[in-house]
C-alpha cells in the first residue's frame, strides 16, 4: 500500500466511523489501531520511530484483522473522540507522521507560536445569520435555542444541539422565503419542513421556502453545503448554484462546492442519483462521481474518495495532493483570517487530515514540517518564501 493510498483509507475509515457507518470489522480496525499509541507512549517516541511504529502496526493489525477470527475489544466512543480531535494524520515531503497532541493547551514551539496574537486565533463555530422575508436578521449560535422566529403558521426552531428546524402547521397556506448565510468561521446545520437536511460549510448561503408548495421542491444555494434530500417522488428537489448550473433530485445524499475562489464548481454524489445541467448541457451522477463544471464544460470524475470531499462536515480537512494554496484557503474561511504570499508561492502539496477543532497555531505547526514558513500579523498569515 502506497503513503497516499494509506492515508485515503485512514480518511475513509475515519469519516465511516465519525458517521457510525463503519463495519465491525473497520472499526476493530481503528480502535485496535489507535490502542497503540495509548497512555503516553507516542510522546516518547521520534517522528522517525513513530513512522516505524505505524508501519508495523498497520501491517500487524491489517493481517490479524481481515484474516482471522474477530477478537473483542471494547473502547469508550468519547474517548476516541476526544483522541480524534488531537490526531493530525499529514503526509509531508513524502513522509507520513501520526502526530499525537494530547495538550490542546500545551504551549506550541514552532516558529510561527512565538507570536501571541496568533495563539489567540481559535476554531470557527456553529453559527449563522437567518434572513427573514421581511429583511430582518437573527444571529443564531450555540446560545440560541427555542422559537426564534414566527412566519405565518410555521415556526422557526432552534434545538439546542444547534440545529435548526422548521415546524409547518397543517393549516399553513403561505410559504416564506428566509435565507441562512455562514460567515468565515461558521458552520451550520439545517433540517427543512419536509425533512431534508442541509450542513454549511463557511462562507455559504441557502434561499429556501418555509415549507414546499406546488409540484417541485426548490432551493438556491452559494458556498458549499451537504445535503440529504428527502424523497418525494411528486415533488423533485432542485438546487440552484450561483454560477447558473442546477441539480435536480428525488431522495439523494450529494455535497456541491460553488466557492468562487476554489477551484472549479464540484457536485459529488454520495447515495442516489441526481441530474446535474450546466449551459444547456445535462450529466447524469452515479453514486462516487463528481461532475466537476470548468470553463463552461461538466467533466465527470469516476470513483472519488466521497470521504475526503465531505470531511468538512465531519470536522477535519481532509487534504488528497492539495496545493498549498488550497489549504490557505480553507484556512482563511474557517479561521476568518487574510493569507498574504510575500515573494513567489511555495510549490507544495499535502496529503492526510487535520481536526477542524485545532486551534490555527497548532495547524501552522504540522504545514511547517513540509519547510513552509509563516509570520502572523493579527488576522493576517503571511507565507514566506524561504
């Protein structure tokens, strides 16, 4: 097994076992894994040891495994959460580390630590603005909970796991048009009167109706956002996008990135099917293809790692050959911070994951194992080019 083939089936396994998707036999796998490097042992051992180790230990535990009997080991779900979200898993100048950081707090020695201001630059939130039909604006985030909003007879609900909900009464004969945004830093999740399910990503929008009326179900969307569509089969699900492409659906889990400064517009389908028509041009998606929308063409990718594309939601970015400059994208809307290049761009690509909950200091840290450098200026992360 190739270092990036490696690190995609750690990413694979990881997002199934977040989701509570994973196999049995996956998730003796990551636990029996993870085992390894309990208590304190990993904070003794060398990156070059710990390399070593991890190859080992993959090998070992892929042969016991997957060719014999299932032996019984048990571990506390929280526990290996709270291990998750200070696990950095990063393929750097073609080496592969396992970094285990079990102070969050613990002061960081890199170069670009010794900067106070940026030590105080924390994770992004759940948290958004909702747009009523009225022009009126809520702040919703982890304090907000209970009826924020009345329209007509359907009520605006926030849970108080953060989700927002919308309970139509059955007499309601208007639907209203809101729109929730994310701001960098931002996240949000969404459940729609007719159970569809929305996660934002930073930096997104969706327009949507308080409820769905007539013969079709339809959204606008910026950003990206995750969804999973409730099926009705007399009301198909159609999504908008910024840059004039629409998805249609019946009942389908797809993720759609429309960020203006990425890339290229990228639909990617999870579960179901759905029907993708940019510029007069129509593509039809199988589950584990990404129809990828550049200079008015729709190129379709067979056989993507869905879980790499969807990672934001699970909590980690999940980086597959991504350029340097990628990264400091994704950084900049989920820190809300500027990213300045002085001098050329350095030229470099990652691999592997890192827990959204880190704090940035700690991800310039493992970037700087790859020989980049960085200087903090408030809200600003200039790359240098040393």
């Amino acid at each position: 097994m190739t270092p990036n083939e490696k690190l995609e089936y750690f990413n694979s396994l990881l997002s199934k076992y977040l989701d509570n998707k994973a196999t049995p036999e996956e998730i003796d796998f990551i636990e029996k894994y993870y085992q390894q490097f309990d208590n304190d042992q990993a904070d003794s051992l060398s990156r070059e040891e710990i390399e070593q180790h991890q190859e080992q230990v993959l090998s070992n535990l892929r042969t016991e495994i997957f060719q014999s009997p299932k032996k019984s080991f048990s571990i506390s779900r929280n526990r290996w959460i709270g291990w998750a979200a200070a696990i950095f898993i990063i393929l750097l100048s073609g080496t592969t580390y396992l970094l285990l950081n079990r102070n969050p707090g613990k002061q960081v020695t890199s170069e670009t630590s010794k900067n106070a201001n940026e030590s105080n630059i924390g994770p992004g939130t759940n948290k958004a603005f909702i747009t009523l039909e009225d022009g009126s604006k809520i702040l919703l985030d982890e304090s907000t909970t209970g009826v924020i909003a009345q329209q007509g007879k359907t009520q605006v609900v926030q849970l108080a796991s953060g989700e927002v909900v919308y309970k139509k009464d059955e007499n309601a004969d208007k639907p209203y048009t809101n729109t929730i945004t994310t701001p960098r830093g931002g996240k949000y999740q969404l459940t729609l009167a007719d159970g569809t399910k929305f996660w934002m990503n930073s930096e997104s929008s969706i327009t949507y109706p308080t409820f769905f009326s007539g013969t079709s179900r339809r959204v606008e969307i910026s950003g990206e956002v995750y969804f999973e569509v409730a099926k009705n089969e007399k009301q198909p699900f159609y999504v908008s996008m910024d840059d004039g492409s629409e998805i249609r659906v019946l009942g389908t889990h797809f993720n759609v990135n429309t960020h203006t400064d990425d890339e290229a517009v990228a639909a990617t389908l999870l579960e179901g099917s759905i029907l993708i028509t940019h510029n007069h041009k129509t593509q039809f998606l199988k589950p584990g293809q990404q129809a990828e929308i550049r200079d008015n063409v729709i190129a379709i990718h067979n056989n993507v790692d869905t879980s790499h594309v969807v990672a934001w939601k699970n909590g980690y970015f999940s980086f597959n050959n991504t350029s340097l400059e990628m990264v400091m994208k994704q950084l900049a809307r989920w820190y809300d911070v500027n990213i300045i290049y002085e001098g050329r761009k350095p030229q470099k690509k990652f691999w592997g994951g890192i827990s959204m909950s880190s704090t940035l200091s700690q991800v310039l840290q493992v970037l700087e194992e790859s020989k980049v450098k960085f200087r903090v200026e408030d809200k600003n992360i200039i790359v240098l080019n040393k």
